[in-house]
C-alpha cells in the first residue's frame, strides 16, 4: 500500500490491476526496456566519470529515453478503460514529455537538465522489484523463512566460534556461517576439531535445505505468474465474447424494427 502511495505522489504509479488485460499485458511488456534504460544509464554515468564516453551518446540516450515514454504513454493510454485516471496517476510521463521537447532541441546545457530526468525511470524499476520481493516473501511463509535462516546463521557464527580454537572471533564464526549456508564454501575459514566439524555438517544440511526450500518457492513463484497471465487472456477473451453479443443483440434489435415496419407496410397495403 505504501509503494502504491508513494508510485501516486510521483506520478508514475502506472496501470492499475483493474484495468483491462491488454493494457496490463503492454505495461508488463514495457518493464524490460525500462529494466534496460535503467541498466544503461548506470554503464553511462560509470563511463562518463572515467571520461570514455563520447558526448554524441548523450543526445541518442536522450531522445531514446524521451521517445520511450512517448511510445509508452500513448499505447497504454489507447488501451485503458478510464483513460484520465491513467493520465493523472501518470502524471510525471507527461511533465518528461512535455519539458523534453525544448530540452532535446535546446541541446547544450540545457540537455544537461533533461539527464536529470533520466533518475525517474529507476523509481518505477524500484517499486516494481520491490512489489516483486514482497508478493515472493509473503508466498510459503518465505519471509519467515528468511528471517529464520539469518537468524539460525548469526546463532552459528557464535556456536563456531566458541566450539572451533581456529575460528578465533565472532566475526569470523559469522563469516564462515554465512559462506556456509549459502553453499558457497571458500574455505578460507575452516574447523579444525572434531565438534567443529560435526557442528560444521549440521550447517551444510541446512544449507541446502534452505536452498532447496527457495528454489521451490521462486519456482512456484514464476508458475502461478503464468497461470496469472492466462486468468488474464481468458477474462480478456470473455470480454470479447460479450461484446460479440451485444453487437448480435444490437443487430437482432434492428432485424426485428426492420421486420415489424414491413409487417406495418403490408397491414397499410
């Protein structure tokens, strides 16, 4: 609730879910390029810091990012059902648009300025991830299964460190926790003794329970994602169905005056 606030004071809450399918269909097709922007704009400003970008790049990252909202707001704002809520929801595609266009043609330092602009398209990347995270967390309990494993994981950063004389801090007990749960394994830090290494198998069963506990839950994730898009076709193909029979209801309302004004003609004859 608080991101979809947050989306609305920015002006970039995009399509709400209960809109039309096609239109949510298209949003969801438009997240990849913005993922993509978004991706180019931290190797540009990495590349520029180390002065080997050439400036021409800027005025094609300039105009791309411009006419993707563009190209973003019009095809959206054709398929939504309430098209001014779209539009007043979204009110930051408008204002980029708008100011983009001296912007671009300015050039100089004013172009400097519409590069600004180029942070917004990572608020909805942002919110987006984050709605992701939480709709993950919240499925099988992962939340709580996370903040178990952290929890377990600290537990035996401090076990190690007073079972094991190598691992001489809890820092390092942490540390070697950590790669351990995580299946990673550098081997940096290893028990030497015989608890710790009996210590140490119980924490790789963990791991990879834990792992195989996560796999499943993305999985099951990604799965119900399809199934959703599916729930969204056939809702979309019933809407088209509906319409298919007003349309027949409409001609069959016209038949029938058509056919009742004949009946009247030959009454009169």
């Amino acid at each position: 609730m608080s991101s979809h606030i947050f989306s609305l004071l920015i002006g970039l809450s995009g399509v709400a879910k209960d809109e039309r399918p096609a239109a949510r269909r298209w949003a969801d097709r438009f997240e990849l390029p913005m993922i993509l922007f978004a991706i180019w704009i931290l190797i540009e400003s990495y590349l520029r810091a180390r002065g080997v970008y050439p400036a021409t790049f800027d005025r094609i990252t300039d105009w791309s990012i411009w006419l993707f909202f563009v190209l973003e707001t019009v095809v959206l704002t054709s398929l939504v059902e309430n098209k001014l809520l779209y539009l007043r929801s979204n009110w930051m595609n408008l204002l980029i648009i708008s100011t983009g266009v001296p912007l671009l043609w300015g050039g100089g330092a004013h172009a400097a300025a519409l590069r600004t602009l180029r942070l917004l398209l990572m608020f909805p990347l942002l919110l987006n991830t984050s709605a992701t995270m939480r709709k993950i967390l919240t499925r099988n309990h992962l939340g709580t299964t996370l903040i178990v494993a952290l929890a377990f994981t600290l537990m035996s950063g401090f076990l190690i460190a007073g079972i094991d004389p190598t691992i001489e801090t809890v820092w390092q007990g942490i540390w070697w926790a950590w790669v351990t749960v995580s299946t990673v394994g550098y081997g940096d830090t290893v028990p030497q003794s015989a608890a710790g290494k009996v210590f140490g198998a119980v924490v790789i069963l963990f791991g990879v329970g834990f792992f195989s506990l996560l796999t499943a839950s993305f999985s099951a994730y990604f799965v119900s994602r399809g199934e959703i898009e599916i729930e969204e076709e056939e809702v979309e193909e019933i809407y088209r169905l509906k319409d298919i029979e007003e349309r027949i209801e409409a001609m069959e309302q016209t038949l029938q005056r058509i056919e009742d004004r004949l009946n009247e003609d030959r009454g009169e004859t």
